[in-house]
C-alpha cells in the first residue's frame, strides 16, 4: 500500500502533471499530420529528457506514446487520411460518418474507445506483464504467420458484395508490399531499376495516395454543388451511454486483441486495428453496416490500437523485446534516464515502474479531456467550403507524403497511388483491401517464409497440432471464416439472380 501511495504522489507531482500535459497536447498535434508518426513525435522529444528527473521523462515519453496513436485517428475521420498508420482503419467507417456530417460523433466515439482501449491494456499491464511475456514467446514465425492469414479475411469483410474485386485489391496491395529488399536473403526485387524503390514502397505515402489524392481527385472529377454541402456538426459529443452499452462487447473484444497483438514482437498497432475490425464484421451486433459510418467500426479500430500502446510495453520492459521502432525509441529514454529494460527491471526499480504506470493511466484521461477541448477547433476545418479544402487537403498530403524521409519521390509515389485509387474507384474495385494487403504483407511473407525454414519447406507441419496447436486453432478459423464469407456471396448472387428473373 505505500508503494501504490508513493508511485500516486510521484504521478502528481506539478512537473509530472505538466510533462504528461504538453506530450499528449503535442502528441496528438503530430500524429494529425499526415506523414509523421510516433516515432518521430518521440524522437523529437528525447533530447529534452535528458535534464528531466526520471519520473517526468518517462512521463513525458508515455504520453506522446498514447496521444500520437489517437491522433492519427483525426485525420483519418476528418479528411480520410491516417495521421499514422495505426488509423488505417479508422478511415473505413470514420469518414463516412464525417460525409453524414456527424463528425462531432464521430471524433468522441474514437476518442472514448482510444481511452478505453489505452486504460484497459495499462491494467493488463500492471497485472500480468511478466506471464504475458513469457507466453508471446510461444509465438514463433508459424503462430505469427496463422494469426496473419487470420487477420486477411477483413479483406472480405470492407469488399461489401464485391469480395472478387476485394481479393484481387488485396493481392495487388500484397504484390506492392514486395517491393524492394528481400527480408530474407536481402537481394532487391520489382524495383524496376528506380534506385528510391530499393527500400520498397514507404506505408505513408502510399496511404496518402490511396485515400487523400484519391478522394481529391475523385470529387475534383465530379460537379461541385456548393447546396448539396452537407452540414458538418463541428465539436465533440459523446453518444448517449445506450449506444455504447449496445456495443460494449466489441469494445471490450477489441480491447483485448489490441492488448494481445501489441505483446507479439513485430506485429503493431495497424495490425491490431485490422484483426480487431475483421473480428467485429464477423461477430459484430451492427457488421452488416460497417463501412458504411457504422461507430462500432471506429470503436474496434481505436479501441484495439490504442490498447497496443500497454500490450508493446510487456516484452520492452519486461524482456527487453522491443516490438517496433516506436518502443525501440521507448526504451532509449530508459536506458538514457539510467533504466535498463529486461527481467529485473520491476524488481530493480519498482518505484519508479509503479509511478510509470500510474503516469500511463493518467495520460489516458488527459487523452480524453485535451480531445475534448481541441475537437472543437480541429473539426472547424470542415466549415471551409469543398474548393478551399481540397486544396488544403492536396497541400497536407504533399507535405505529409514529402515528410516522411525528406524525398521528393514519396510524393511521386502519393501521386501514383492517388491516380491508381481513383481508377480503382471507377472501376468499382475496394481501395481497403489494397492498404490491408500493404500493412499485412511484409509480416505475412517474413513469417510465412522463416515458418518453411523451420519445418524444411514443409507447408504441412504448420497444420501439425501437436507442434502448434495456436497457429491450428487459428488457421481453423481462417478456413471457416474464407468458407462462410464464400457461401454467403454465392448465396447473395443466386438471390439477386433470381430477383432479376
């Protein structure tokens, strides 16, 4: 009890609080913009941890964690662009609800269930973190590779009665992912003798080009009528608490994969986003309305990818495993405040963890109250009218895709992106499965290969389930889930067949 006490008033202390105040401010300022990202707001924040007492660096260091996760989430809704890859799937269902003009409900939905998703991992966190640890290390490359195939069948689920066009998107986004340096061996592939494609297509820029220049161009090719402008309620507003409890049990099933995803090394919180959101089309009260501004779309998205922000921090400090480049960063402001990550860090330091962990919790309701306060300005920009926002979408997107390595070519890339979407949109072809297919493809080729070396180029023994039980249930799963989503399109084509006769 005097150690909860004392980690309580290290949490409170006015340079704590003050710490936790301006990285979640700033947090979530970066990861609105396009092109940016966690790792950069954390990198830009490191050199000014190294005069601040311990307790407030890694406060600072959380905060910008956890705030810059959900910011991306605001421009996914507001201008269909993900501030972070993480949000990639908030697009799905957030601007489709910015188009109803119910932005307002919108940015409170993400910001409750980011909230949600943020506390609940940090209790899971606090409770289980050195079990937790010890069983991700029972993933291994074919337990990561069936939980991927798992996590593809979201492909049928945003094709929405197109799932042939959706797959050959998915494919077409997965072919893209192969782009450049070979995981595996290091030889380059597909670059087309394009030097800048020898590091593979950067996700951002590719997004960018996908949904942004893709919606420019595709409303730029359509009559503007100024009197069909829907009107945007600007602001933030959070549906009653009957909405919520009937979709309570996405919220807490999100959370849960959100926390479960971010304790496997090298999965991510776009990957989380993606495997929650597949699960509630399958299993959702509302899935047959996802995509279509459906909340419980933006509740499985935020919720899962935020709770990655306490599931990554179990291998980091509990193994020393960073996950991704943003805990790698994680765990330099650690070792810089004089803290080494791995097996003794709780018993060596338990009061400065303690204090870190009451810090995170603190960080997600300051999370709630600074989306609160800066919803109202950030909406606003939808008040401009069509014209004056598309260009000030087109500016964004080229300053967000140019800022991702300071190369002119990733605008190139946005813009070939932008025209290939617009296309696709034409031809009625899906552009979500073309991200999914981005974001899942290198995991799903690395795991898929060094899960051959392992078995001897044996496809078969990753369905042994004496050897890997895990990856047997899941791959079960995926089998059922691809033979449902198959039965029920053949059954939706023989009744609008018979409709039609």
């Amino acid at each position: 009890m005097e150690q909860i006490s004392a980690a309580i008033a290290a949490a409170v202390m006015p340079g704590t609080l003050l710490a936790m105040l301006v990285g979640t401010v700033f947090g979530v300022i970066v990861g609105a913009l396009p092109g940016l990202g966690s790792v950069l707001a954390i990198t830009i924040a490191l050199p000014f941890t190294f005069g601040m007492d311990t307790v407030p660096a890694i406060a600072l260091v959380l905060a910008i964690y956890c705030s810059s996760v959900y910011g991306g989430s605001i421009s996914a809704i507001l201008i269909n662009t993900p501030g972070t890859p993480q949000s990639a799937a908030t697009m799905l269902d957030g601007f489709p609800m910015t188009k109803q003009g119910k932005v307002d409900y919108a940015i409170g939905w993400a910001t409750t269930a980011s909230v949600f998703g943020g506390i609940f991992s940090t209790v899971i966190l606090i409770i289980m973190a050195p079990q937790l640890a010890r069983f991700a290390l029972r993933f291994n490359s074919i337990e990561t590779f069936a939980l991927i195939s798992l996590s593809l069948t979201c492909i049928a689920g945003v094709s929405r009665g197109t799932i042939l066009k959706g797959v050959i998107a998915g494919l077409v986004g997965i072919f893209l992912a192969t782009v450049g340096t070979d995981p595996m061996t290091g030889t380059v592939r597909f670059d087309f003798g394009v030097f800048e494609l020898t590091g593979g297509f950067k996700l951002i820029p590719a997004v960018v080009g996908l949904f942004a220049f893709g919606e420019v161009f595709s409303r730029v090719s359509k009559r503007h009528d100024a009197s069909q402008q829907v009107d945007m309620n600007v602001g933030f507003r959070v549906a009653p608490l009957r909405e919520w409890l009937l979709r309570w049990k996405t919220l807490v099933r999100s959370a849960v994969i959100g926390t479960f995803v971010g304790i496997l090394p090298g999965t991510g919180a776009s990957t989380a986003s993606f495997i929650a959101y597949s699960e509630t089309k399958r299993a959702g009260r509302f899935k047959e309305k996802l995509g279509t501004g459906e909340p419980e779309g933006l509740i499985a998205s935020e919720t899962s990818n935020n709770a990655v922000t306490g599931g990554a921090l179990v291998p980091t400090l509990a193994l020393g495993i960073p996950g991704d480049a943003v805990t790698a960063v994680m765990m330099s402001a650690l070792i810089i405040q004089g803290i080494q990550p791995g097996v003794r860090l709780f018993e060596d330091n338990p009061e400065t963890m303690n204090a870190a962990f009451v810090a995170l919790i603190i960080c997600n309701i300051m999370l709630f109250a600074v989306g609160a306060l800066l919803a109202p300005l950030i909406t606003r920009v939808l008040r401009i009218p069509e014209p004056i926002l598309l260009a000030l979408v087109m500016i964004l997107s080229v300053v967000g895709s140019y800022g991702v390595s300071g190369a002119v070519f990733d605008v190139f890339v946005s813009l070939f992106f932008g025209v290939g979407a617009f296309l696709f949109r034409l031809c009625g072809v899906p552009i979500a499965p073309i991200v999914i297919g981005l974001v899942l493809g290198p995991i799903f080729e690395e795991s898929l290969r060094q899960g051959l070396l392992i078995t001897d180029g044996d496809f078969l023994a990753f369905f042994d389930p004496r050897e890997h039980v895990i990856a047997f249930v899941l791959m079960l799963l995926t089998v059922a889930i691809i033979a449902f989503s198959t039965w029920r399109e053949i059954g939706a084509a023989m009744r609008k067949k018979k409709e039609a006769t």
